[in-house]
C-alpha cells in the first residue's frame, strides 16, 4: 500500500518545513528573530509627530522624510519665523539637530 509511504513524505516535508522557518526565524543560532510585524520599532505617526513639533513652535512644515525608522527631516518655519531643518528622533518627537533651510 502506498499510504505508509505517503505518510513518510508528508512528515518528512513538514520537518523540513517547520525547520526553515525556525532558521529564517533564527532560532538556536544565537541570533536575535528577525524582525516582523509585531517586533517593529514604535515611532510617532507622523501627524503626533507634526504636533509635537507645533507644541514647540514650529509651523508649516513643507517637507517631511523619514530617513530610516528612527530619524525623520522636517522642513518648517521656527518660533523666530526662519525655514529651519530639523532632525527628529522618530519615536519621542525629540529635537536632535537644527539647521538653517
């Protein structure tokens, strides 16, 4: 009867299967799980971020990049009316370096 053989090769795929996962995942290499989605960095939306710049005065921003998951560039008017560039720490909103536009 087939079925003893197929019952070997369905084990066998899912062995190897669930071992490619657990690799991909990086489990008993010592390394840190890759990132998915419940693992990613928590940063500001960008309209929390946005306020929380207007809470220090900063208005009309025309130019708004994320850099990379933890470092946003803005581009606003300051409090003393001046374009200024900002470097934002993407998850506080905190101020990290401003710059004349």
């Amino acid at each position: 009867m087939p079925y003893p053989r197929l019952l070997a090769g369905l084990l066998l795929t899912g062995s190897l299967a669930a071992g490619a996962y657990a690799y991909a995942q990086g489990a008993g290499t010592g390394a840190a799980p890759m990132p998915g989605p419940s693992m990613a960095v928590d940063t500001l939306s960008m309209p929390a971020l946005l306020d929380k710049l207007s809470a220090q005065g900063y208005r009309d921003a025309r130019s708004v990049e994320r850099k990379s998951d933890k470092l946003v560039e803005v581009k606003a008017t300051g409090p003393d009316g001046q374009r200024q560039e900002l470097y934002v720490d993407a998850r506080t909103g905190e101020i990290l370096k401003v710059e004349r536009d």
